[in-house]
C-alpha cells in the first residue's frame, strides 16, 4: 500500500490546476491591493490642498498638506526627541501589560471561582475613565514616565486579557479529550494544546493592545507632562500652531502604524497555520 | 501490504478473557429539563484482536458508549473493563480515532504522528520511523512536512489513525472516523483500515451508522437501537479477509446487510410486536 491512491492523485491535480488559477487572479488582487489606497489618498490630499489655496483657509484653522510637510521637515529636530519619551511610555505600558494581561486570561480559564472574584473588578477598571484617573496618577507617581506608563497599561491590558481568554477557551472538546488520553498533564494540556491553539486570539488582542498603547501614552501626557509627543501636541495647540499639531498627529499615526506592523509581523512568522494569517500574507506580500 | 505478524500475538491476554467488557452500562444526562437517559443498558465483551462495530442510528448514545470505554466520560451506573480492570480514569493504552480529525493545525503530518510520543515523554527518534512507516502505509509518503491546512479532508484522518496507532497501543477506539468523507474516499479508506488492522492486529472499536461499513470491516456488529440506547443484537460477521469491491458484491455481504436492516424495521414499527 505504498502507493498514493487516485483520489490523492486526482486531488493533488486539482490542487496544482486550482493553483495556477487563483495566483493570477492573487496577482491582480495585490496590485489593487496595493493602488487603490494610494490613489485615494493621493487624491484626498490634492482636494485639501486645493481648498486651502482656493478657499484663503487661514494656517490656523487649517494648514495645507505643503505646509505640514514643511513643518515635519523644519522641526524633526524637536519632533524625534520629543518622540522618545512617548514611545517609551508606550512600550513601558504595552510590556507591563503582555504577561498581566495574559496571566489573568490564565488564571480566568484554570478556575471559575477566580474568573468570578476577577471579572467584576476587571470590567470596572474598564469602565472607569482613564482620563478622569490620570489627574491621581499624577499626585500618587508626579510628573514622570511612571503614571503614564501606569495609564497606558490600564488601557492596553483589557482587550489582551479578554481575547486570550477566549482564545484558551475555544478548544474544542475533542481537542482536550485527546490530550487525556494521552495522559497529558495540566502543563502539557496548557503548553501542548491550548496555548498554541489560542495564538490566533492572542495576537488580535496584542493587535488592539498596542494601538490602545498609544493612546494611553498621550492620554497620560495630555493630564500632566513637560515632556513627549502629547505635551508637544497641548503646546502647539495652544499657541495655534496648527501645522505643528498635524506634525505631532503624523508622528503618532507613523508610530501606531509601525508598532502595529511589528506585531502582525510576529503573528505571521509565529501562527503561520491560521486561516486569517494565511489571507493576511497573500495581501501583505502583494502591498510589499 | 505484507501481512506480518498475522499469528504472532503481540499482546498476550494472561487471563484469556476479553479485553474489553461492558456490564450494564447506563448513562444519563442532566439538562435544565431533567435527565436524558442516553444508553439504558449496553452489555457486551470484546475479544483480544477483534475489529466489533457499535452500529446504531444517531442519538443512540454509540459515540458516548466510546467515550465511556476510554474512560473519558463517566458512567451513571454498570461499569466498563478493560482486562477485567474497572475502567475509572482516561486510558491510555488506547489509541482514539474522533470524528473530525482534531490534527494540531501548528504541527505537520510527521508531528502530529509523534505527538504521541511528545506527550508521553517516550524518545521521539525511536518513534520516527514507525511514524514514516505508518504515514507511507496510508499513501501519505511526500506529505509528511504537510501542515492540516494544506491536506484533503481523507488525508487528514488518514494522519489521525497514525496518530492513534503509532504508540502501539492495545486497543484502537473510532467514533464515525469516515462520517465526514465523501463516498470515494470512504470506501478506499475502508479498505485501507482493514489491510492496516490485519497488519497491526489491534482490539478495535468502531462506531459507525452505515450497515455496509459495519459489515465490511467487523468481525462482529454490535446493534443499537434509538435512544436510550441499548444491545438489540450482535451479530458475526464470517466473510473471509481480506475483503475488497468483490465481497461487497456477494450474497454472503448483502444477507448480513439485509439481516441488520430488517432488526431497524422491526424496531421502527416496534408498538406491534
């Protein structure tokens, strides 16, 4: 019985035929993929550009694309150092709130009692305003990386928690009755089966975790700083300096966006197998 | 296929009984309207290296009764051995066969075969070649670095038997490993778990709703009835093996098919007799 039966065979060929058909069509697909944001947002930048020119839109009420460009160039300078202490204060929140996020979802899944003595107080950390606790932040921990550290981490950790919870809970039945009768042990069930299975889920929650992280850090900076992206952004708003403000804006999305793409980097060298990551690859190799 | 080892008994039984025995299994459910009785009663036993379907109709609480037998459900009264050992924990000289083929989709073929050893901590080298061999004996050479994803539905429970064989164990547990492929691929795979069996020679278990699969494969066909489920009949199987295309074509095969059918009539017209 060495020998492929003609049902693999004839799946195979349809495999290779399916195959030929569709990386045409994936081919049209990544240039589009890859064209048509561009386009529209090439577009949308001369519509603005055309209204301040044709408009007589004072520079601070609304600055045109130009000048914000000529502003990002002239202050890169204060803009990059100004940058540091809010990327900090964002990996610093983002880092804390990786292994909390992720021993709570543990610690929900291993036992009931816990999940119950923990869900009402986790939803009402959530609930609570950050902005209305960053002014305490400030009197407990002064005016220094730590209470925005502290505040990024209190936005970024929920949606970790709640997805990776979900994620260790969705192994289907069959799954864990396997590991038993492999006489898995509680580590092996953990290591072997639920954690990997729930990699997927993980990663969606270190996906919004980290663009909350950057909120959080100038959520923290608005409340209370001499330093950073977002006292930047208050000091420039208060002297009217709108393009300075688009400036600070564009570092920050710059910022969002990079960090963002580290960990979907992460995610697709690590949960190569899922569904979700596979699509995702066809679109990103097309975008690169 | 070499048919090696076809007398030599690997596992020898010390006390001669059957491997397998059920006595007065009975199992219930509690749900928010009170408890469902699944199985109601199934006694029976099942001899060293025998291949016995469990054939019933759906609901008939067959896939629990396997659950039952590998110890991973509990039962609500009667009692299952295994080697006249009551059954109260997971076993794990079994190897189990599900119905979806719950493959590791982070793994590949070859490791989802030696998951088995992973787990149980037994040398991973020692068990490498014994999982090639059993990949390539079902048509699966070149696809052994395959992941789930890029293999067909019949390819993947063909990984999943493996899986359940490559630890040797005595006794292989399948609960409607076919039920989700195509009539094609079900046959082939038919004739592929028989020529596997009559090499390995394992106690199996299958579950099974399809009267032609029980009779092909088994040497006896346990007959269920609708819920709660219990023992209607059992009933031997003498085809001579290997069987193939030819011996589903035979008047021996179409008189125990016919014979099985007629027990789920009676049973359906069941208030007149």
């Amino acid at each position: 019985m060495t020998r492929p039966t003609a049902i693999e065979r004839s799946a195979e060929q349809d495999d290779s035929l399916s195959r030929t058909a569709s990386s045409k069509r994936r081919r049209g697909a990544r240039v589009a993929a890859a064209l048509i944001p561009s386009a529209v947002l090439l577009v949308l930048l001369m519509l603005w550009q055309a209204a301040v020119v044709v408009f007589h839109v004072p520079g601070y009420l609304l600055p045109a694309p130009t000048t914000v460009v000529t502003t990002l160039l002239d202050d890169r300078g204060e803009l990059l150092s100004q940058s540091i202490p809010t990327l900090i204060e964002t990996l610093g929140g983002f880092a804390l709130s990786v292994p909390v996020g992720l021993g709570l979802a543990v610690l929900i899944v291993a036992s009931r009692p816990i999940e119950k003595a923990i869900y009402p107080l986790l939803v009402t950390s959530q609930v609570v305003p950050k902005v209305a606790i960053a002014p305490l932040f400030l009197v407990w921990f002064g005016l220094g990386l730590l209470p925005k550290i502290l505040i990024t981490f209190l936005i970024a950790f929920f949606p970790i928690v709640i997805e990776s919870a979900v994620g260790l809970r969705s192994v289907p039945v069959e799954m864990l009755d396997l590991a038993r009768s492999m006489g898995s042990s509680r580590s092996q069930v953990f290591w072997r089966f639920r954690f990997p299975y729930a990699l997927p889920s993980i990663f969606g929650g270190l996906k919004v975790g980290i663009t909350l992280s950057v909120i959080g850090s100038i959520v923290g900076e608005f409340v209370g700083a001499d330093r950073g992206l977002g006292y930047l952004l208050t000091v420039a708003s208060g002297q009217l300096d709108t393009a300075l403000v688009f400036a600070a804006i564009f570092v920050l999305v710059v910022m969002g966006v990079v960090l963002y793409g580290v960990i979907d980097f992460a995610e697709r060298a690590v949960v190569k197998w899922h569904p979700s990551v596979r699509e995702q690859h066809v679109s990103a190799t097309g975008a690169a | 296929m070499v048919l090696r080892n076809f007398d030599a008994p690997r596992h020898r039984n010390a006390h001669g009984g059957p491997v397998i025995r059920l006595e007065g299994v009975r199992k219930s459910y509690p749900t928010a309207d009170g408890a469902v009785l699944a199985i109601s009663d199934a006694t029976f036993a099942v001899q060293d290296r025998e291949f016995i379907s469990i054939l019933g109709p759906s609901g008939c609480g067959k896939s629990t009764l396997m659950m039952i037998i590998a110890g991973l459900r509990p039962v609500s009264s009667g009692a299952v051995f295994i080697d006249e050992t009551p059954v109260t924990a997971p076993q794990t000289d079994v190897g189990i066969v599900f119905q979806s083929d719950v493959l590791l989709d982070w793994r590949n073929a070859l490791d989802n075969v030696l998951l088995q050893a992973t787990i149980r901590k037994l040398p991973i080298e020692n068990y490498r070649d014994k999982a090639l061999q059993l990949l390539h004996s079902v048509g699966l050479q070149g696809f052994e670095q395959r992941y789930p994803y890029e293999l067909s539905g019949g390819m993947r429970q063909r990984v999943s038997i493996c899986r359940a064989l490559v630890h040797d164990p005595r006794i292989l547990l399948m609960d409607e490993p076919f039920g989700a492929l195509d009539a094609l691929t079900r046959e082939q795979m038919q004739e592929d778990l028989q020529a596997l069996w009559m090499s390995e020679r394992k106690t199996v278990v299958f579950i099974t709703h399809s009267i032609p699969e029980a009779v092909f494969l088994s040497d006896r066909v346990v007959v269920m009835t609708h819920r709660p489920g219990q023992v209607d009949a059992i009933v031997p199987v003498d085809l001579p093996r290997p069987r193939d295309e030819d011996t589903m074509t035979s008047r021996e095969f179409a008189h125990h098919v016919r014979e099985i059918r007629r027990m789920f009539r009676l049973k359906k017209g069941g208030g007149h007799d």
